[in-house]
C-alpha cells in the first residue's frame, strides 16, 4: 500500500476558507459549540475555526473553563513525567530555526557511544525516571546507520540501577522507510514521535532549505508508514512560530483525520513547543509568526477541546509559572529536569547550550517538578503499564473513549508516584507527595478506595512495577 499524496489530506485552500469566513463568530456559535466540546466528542475544523479568533475576555474565559472541564473529566489529576535523552545532536537538515543544523559551526558536535549512553540512563533512572524520549538529529554516525538508534534503544532498556530501570522508550528520529519501521516496532518503543514542524507547504520550503527534511511528502507521510508496520501509538506535532498558528492546528486536524479514516485511529498525543533560542539560529531569536502567551493558552485549550483523547505534550521550553497554569487547560504530559544536548545528565551544572537544541525556560530538577506538581493537587505518573499490556492504538482509544481506561491509569499514577516517594523523593517532596496521596485516597468510592490501597501496600511492602 503506497503513501497518499499530501495534497489529499493537507487542503491549505479550505483551511484558509474556513479561517476567512470565522474571523468575527457570534458569540451565541461559540457557546453552542463548547458546550459541544463538554460531550467529550471532539471538535469538527469549522468549530475549530470559530474558536481560533476569540479575544473577548469573557469568551476566553469560558474557553479555558470548557478545556479544564474536558482535562479534568478524562485525565483526572493525573501528570505524566518523562526526560529526553539525546544520544547525537550530528544532523544533515539544514531547518533554519535549529541549533543542529548542518551548516551550523557554533554547535560542538558529539554523538554518544552505548557505553555513554548507558551512563546517561542510569543517571536519569536514578533521579526517579522510568519513561524516557530517545531524540537524535537527522544524521547517524558513519558505518552505523539506523541501527545505531536500535542499539541505543536496546542499551535503554539494558540498564538497571537499584530498584529503577526505564521501563518505555519512545523516540523521536527521523522519518524511516517501512521496513525501518518494521524494526524499530520489534525493538520494543513505545510511540513514535515527529513533528511536521509546519504544515504550509511555502514556508515549510523556506525554512528547509537543505537535506532530506527538504522532501515536505516525504515527512508529512512517515505516520503512515509507521501505522503500516504495525506501531499503533505516533506522537504528533507543530514547532508553533513558523507560520500563524490557526493555520496549524486546522492543517494538523487534517492530519489527524486522514489518520484516523486510513488506520481507525489518531495519534497517541499531540505535542506544542514554541520557538526558543537556539546557537547559531537568527530566527529562533525572532521567530517569523511569533506566539504570544496568551495565543498560545488558547492554542492548547482548543486542542483539548478539539482532540480530547489524545495527550498533550509540554517541555521544558516553557517557563514553570505558564507551565503551571496549562495543566489546567489541557496538558497531560511534561518532561523533567531535562537536557537537550548529548550527554547533559553526566555534566555537572546547567545544560551547555553550546551543543544543545534549544534552551530551557524551566531548568528546575525533577524533584523540584514533582514537588511542585503535587502542591498543585496534581498526581506525577510515570505509568507505563498500557504499553505492557498492549492498551495501545485502537484498543487505548475503545477504552478512553468511554470512559474505561482511568480504571488502570488512576491507580498505576499512584502506585509509581509511591514508587517514587519511597526510592528517590527528597523528604520535602515525600511529605507533601505521601499527604497528597492520603487525599487522593480518602475523595475515592469505597471499592475504588480499596482497589488502590491494596497497590499502594504492595509497593511499600518492597514490590516494584505494580499495574494493572
């Protein structure tokens, strides 16, 4: 089965069309349509279109209360942790907003060896992580190949430090053919992570001007190859700050649906970084379609409205303060005390951005996350238990659709948050951490009380990676 043409799923004529005639919605329309958005059956374009121009205050408001009510009814209090790790910054693209792109010589270029590679894992899984986003630039170390990247994985998941081990990989590389797919899917991933960057074929040119990346079919295409070999769970995505953003997320709609009619589902979760400063990139410093604050609050609360099931990626691009407050608005999964450059855990300090993607806006440790994650009532997850359980793809979504899926994710958010608390918690964070849970067990039904509480007393009896 051949790759579609883009052309017929990405229509930036009827993104425009719709755009044009929702620029001033009745504000009657918009009511109808978020009460809609509480249904928890997603958005159609035309209702996202009519979303996209609000600034009447008012109207916002009852934007963000509509996309917390949405969050809050299917993802409860739960926030998923994860850390990047990146094993190779060597790139051929030349995209104009990255530090790693190929003509770039104020980046320090390094790609990690598995040795180096598996000490950065035992860092990160002694600082409490269990979920990990392997990321590589788009070029891998000579007579390797791609399977380098298997045999980083591979590496991944050999280490094991105490009572701690990474129990899921995703990763983030560079469109593959279907037989790579093929490979990478035995390796044992998770999801598969790309981001289109930008969808508007103009501007998509321009900023890429060199490298394979330049190929716009080529990548807009690579979801399909990969839900033809057989991984269910892809991650997809926008660098925000290229191009007007309402144009985006109505292109990445299209996306989505083209998935959704070809496979029978979307992708596992959509991701929303900014443009930030990169070394050596004029135009991460001034980004041609820059995002402002309050655009972009508006950006993720519409994608929660508009995807409901789908989870919401936010990193460390983003400040601590905003990061806070788009929990509330959408957001479901975050990294923690992150680096993006090659080898950043095994150095003291804070990241070089010298050999890094991008910088950080919250460099906080993991523990400092976490701490503040649970101040806020919110349970850090590190569940992993669904990729075990093959509650991927189709069969994730037939259980989150009605509703099914928080009777697993609810109570493995409390059994490794307890892991947490119990292995690597600061004692600040175990006593804000154990009195959150003690809250969280005293507002659950009695059976569901029990249920949980029979986990939570098998991790504190010594067992580890408790599920179900």
């Amino acid at each position: 089965m051949p790759d579609e043409d883009s052309d017929a799923f990405i229509n930036e004529a009827e993104t425009e069309r719709l755009l044009a005639e929702n620029r001033r919605p009745d504000p009657g329309l918009v009511r109808e349509i978020l009460a809609r958005a509480l249904e928890l059956k997603g958005l159609s374009s035309p209702q996202v279109a009519a979303l996209t121009p609000l600034s009447d205050p008012e109207l916002l408001d009852e934007l963000f209360t509509a996309a917390n009510r949405v969050k809050n009814s299917i993802y409860g209090r739960r926030i998923v942790l994860f850390a990047p790790l990146y094993i190779s910054n060597l790139c051929s693209n030349e995209c104009l907003y990255c530090a790693f792109r190929a003509r770039n010589l104020e980046v320090g270029r390094r790609a990690l060896g598995l040795e180096e590679i598996a000490r950065e894992t035992k860092i990160l899984i002694e600082g409490g992580h269990k979920r990990l986003l392997l990321v590589a630039g788009e070029s891998y170390p000579a007579q390797r190949g791609f399977q380098y990247i298997l045999d980083a994985i591979r590496t991944v998941y050999e280490v094991k430090s105490g009572p701690g081990e990474i129990r899921r990989v995703n990763v983030n590389i560079a469109p593959l053919s279907l037989e790579e797919f093929r490979r990478l899917r035995d390796s044992g991933i998770g999801t598969y992570q790309l981001f289109q960057e930008t969808y508007h074929r103009g501007v998509y040119a321009r900023v890429h001007p060199a490298g394979r990346k330049r190929d716009y079919q080529w990548r807009v295409t690579a979801f399909d190859r990969a839900m033809r070999a057989g991984i269910s769970d892809c991650g997809i995505g926008i660098l925000f700050g290229l191009f007007d953003w309402r144009h985006e997320i109505l292109a990445m709609l299209q996306h989505i649906r083209h998935l959704e009619e070809r496979f029978g589902v979307g992708p596992h979760t959509v991701s929303v970084p900014r443009i930030e400063p990169a070394v050596g990139s004029d135009m991460s410093q001034q980004p041609p379609a820059a995002v402002s604050d309050l655009d972009f609050r508006k950006i993720v609360a519409i994608l929660r409205l508009a995807v409901p099931y789908t989870g919401i990626i936010m990193s460390t691009r983003e400040t601590a303060n905003l990061r806070r407050e788009l929990f509330a608005l959408g957001v479901s999964q975050i990294s923690g005390g992150s680096r993006t450059n090659p080898g950043g855990y095994s150095e003291d300090g804070l990241q070089d951005d010298g050999e890094a993607q991008f910088s950080l806006g919250d460099q906080r440790t993991l523990d400092e996350v976490i701490r503040d994650v649970a101040k806020l009532g919110l349970i850090p997850s590190f569940c992993t238990g669904c990729y075990r359980l093959g509650r991927t793809g189709k069969d994730f979504m037939d259980l989150a659709k009605p509703g099914e899926i928080r009777r697993h994710c609810d109570p493995n958010a409390l059994s490794t948050f307890q892991e947490y608390l119990l292995d690597y918690a600061s004692p600040e964070t175990r006593r804000v951490g154990e009195q959150l849970l003690r809250d969280a067990l005293e507002e659950m039904e009695p059976m569901e009380k029990d249920k949980n509480e029979a986990m939570l007393a098998r991790v504190r009896a010594g067992e580890r990676d408790v599920f179900c």
